[in-house]
C-alpha cells in the first residue's frame, strides 16, 4: 500500500519525501524493521522510540511517523 493511502484520514501531518512510496508492513520495534517498512516512533515509558529511528532505517525502513518534529 502506498504512504499516501495510510495517511489519507490523518488530518495533521507533514510529509518529508515521496508519498508514494509502497509500504509493505508496519512496525514499532527497529528491530524488527525491514526493506519497505513504515516504524512508528512513540514515546513510551521506559524508552522514547524516536531514538530508535535510525536503526530502524538501517534496517530498511523507507517511511517513520513520529509524534515529534525534526
């Protein structure tokens, strides 16, 4: 499914890149991102997922949704 379908109802977001682009499954641990994966980074109670970003591109991420700005 592409980005764009996935975001079409959320009413406040900023896309940085191609919404196009096909994602072909979700995740909220990095470590189990992989090619084609969007990895949503939340704030948790022990640990803020938004540190975890760049693994999860490492491992082939191509989308992230955070609640926090650049």
């Amino acid at each position: 499914m592409r980005l764009s379908q996935l975001l079409q109802d959320v009413p406040e977001k900023e896309v940085l890149g191609d919404p196009d682009i096909e994602v072909t499954s979700i995740c909220d641990d990095s470590r189990k991102a992989m090619p084609g994966a969007l990895f949503t980074a939340v704030p948790g109670f022990h640990v803020d997922g938004h540190k975890f970003i760049p693994d999860a591109v490492r491992r082939g991420a191509v989308a992230v949704v955070a609640e926090k700005g650049r």
